[in-house]
C-alpha cells in the first residue's frame, strides 16, 4: 500500500506526444512530404539532422521526439 501511495503522490513523466495541433500543420506536412520524396540518402540526413536535435531537456527537444514520433507512426512502409 505504501509503494501505491507514493506512486500516486509522484508526478507522473510526461511523455512526447504529439498533440493534434501539432499533427494537423504545415511543418508536419511538409516533413512528411521530405521523407515520402527524398531518396535512400536524403531521407537518412533529414532524420540524422532531426535526432542530431535530441540532446538536452527542452522545448527543441520535445518538438523534435514528437516529430520522429508521429513520422514513424504515420509510416506506410
């Protein structure tokens, strides 16, 4: 009961999804439209530049997870 109740008093982690807001926009089309186009090589360099932005704690951060994360779940291939 103890473990339960100091689980429930933690915070719990906020995880980077992405918010429809988000999804529904230009930037986001627009990527989507540079990883269907670009070829083997382009779309290797647009995603290492991407996770290259995955360092630190911040909002380029979680912008850039919720990025990878919603290209990958809108992924056909």
């Amino acid at each position: 009961q103890e473990i339960q109740q100091m689980q429930s008093k933690s915070a719990p982690q906020q995880l980077a999804v992405p918010t429809p807001r988000m999804t529904n926009s230009a930037y986001m089309d627009i990527f989507q439209k540079l990883i269907v186009d670009l070829d083997t090589e382009g779309r290797y360099l647009f995603l290492n530049a991407v996770a290259n932005q995955l360092r630190y704690p911040n909002n380029h951060t979680h912008f850039f997870s919720c990025v990878l994360l919603f290209l990958f779940a809108e992924a056909n291939q």
